[in-house]
C-alpha cells in the first residue's frame, strides 16, 4: 500500500472519532480525505485498523460517551 494511502486512512479515523454531535458520516470521512470511492475507502480502512469504518466511529463515540459520563459523575460528587 502507497504511503498515500496509508496517511489518509489514519487521518480518515480523526472525523470519526468526534463527540455524537459533531461525528460525521464514514461518507464524509471519506471524501474529507479525499477518497471518492467508498468500497476503496473501506478496504484500506479496514486493512489499517483491522475493523470496519462504522465499527471504529461506533467504539469510538462509545468511548466518548462513557468518558463524558464519567467525567460529568465525577464532577457531581464533588
């Protein structure tokens, strides 16, 4: 894989990982980095990170989510 391609891909994950309201589609994602084709975009995705587009943006918003709570309990309980 083209170095090109392995740079875009990990800057494909960055608008995939925002909070629930600024998230982007894995579309978006996609055409922000420049691919034009989303099944490509998907098998390198896929090959960099070993699990699909939508798989990463879900875990990743999950993760954000819980932080956010956290974060929000912790602050209660002071």
């Amino acid at each position: 894989m083209a170095a090109t391609g392995r740079s875009r891909g990990r800057r494909a994950r960055s608008p995939l990982t925002r909070s629930r309201d600024q998230a982007m589609s894995v579309t978006e994602g996609a055409l922000r980095v420049g691919y034009s084709n989303l099944g490509h975009f998907t098998r390198i995705f896929t090959r960099l990170t070993g699990i699909l587009p939508s798989e990463y943006r879900r875990a990743a918003q999950t993760a954000l989510s819980e932080n956010e709570r956290m974060s929000r309990k912790t602050s209660d309980s002071r």
